[in-house]
C-alpha cells in the first residue's frame, strides 16, 4: 500500500496476505493462532528493506546463523 513517510516522501508499506499467511509465515503454529497473527500483524515499509546497515557487528561480536532451509519467504540463499 502506498504511504506517506515521516520526512514527507512516498514510500510503501508490505503485509502478507492474510489468506497465505498461515501457510506461508506461521505453518508450524495451530490455525487459530496463525489467523490471529495475519489479521494483527504489522506493515514493513520498503525503506526498511532498503535501508543500508551499519558495520555489521559480526566483525567485532561472536555471532551465531541459523539457516531456515524451509522457510518460504526468504530463499536460504539469500
């Protein structure tokens, strides 16, 4: 959906539909629970997919990964 942002700009703001969103972001839950999360949950603007990051702390802090090999939004890949 289109939005305004704070300093005035156009910009976008995500959600999944909440009709895949049990299956896609919330399989491992009971149905209840996932419909109550797609019908709450909250938009990401496309600013902060798109913001650069800072240095990354996994230079100076011990750091862990864990790779979701069946996620369905995000590729192990990317």
């Amino acid at each position: 959906m289109p939005v305004t942002l704070p300093d005035g700009s156009p910009g976008m703001e995500f959600t999944i539909d909440q009709a895949r969103f049990p299956h896609r972001f919330a399989a491992d839950v009971p149905e209840g629970v996932a419909q109550l999360m797609a019908v709450t949950q909250r938009p990401v603007t496309g600013a902060a997919l798109e913001e650069p990051a800072p240095e990354p702390g996994r230079r100076t802090l011990p750091s862990w990964a864990v790779v979701a090999t069946e996620d369905l939004n995000i590729p192990p890949a990317a």
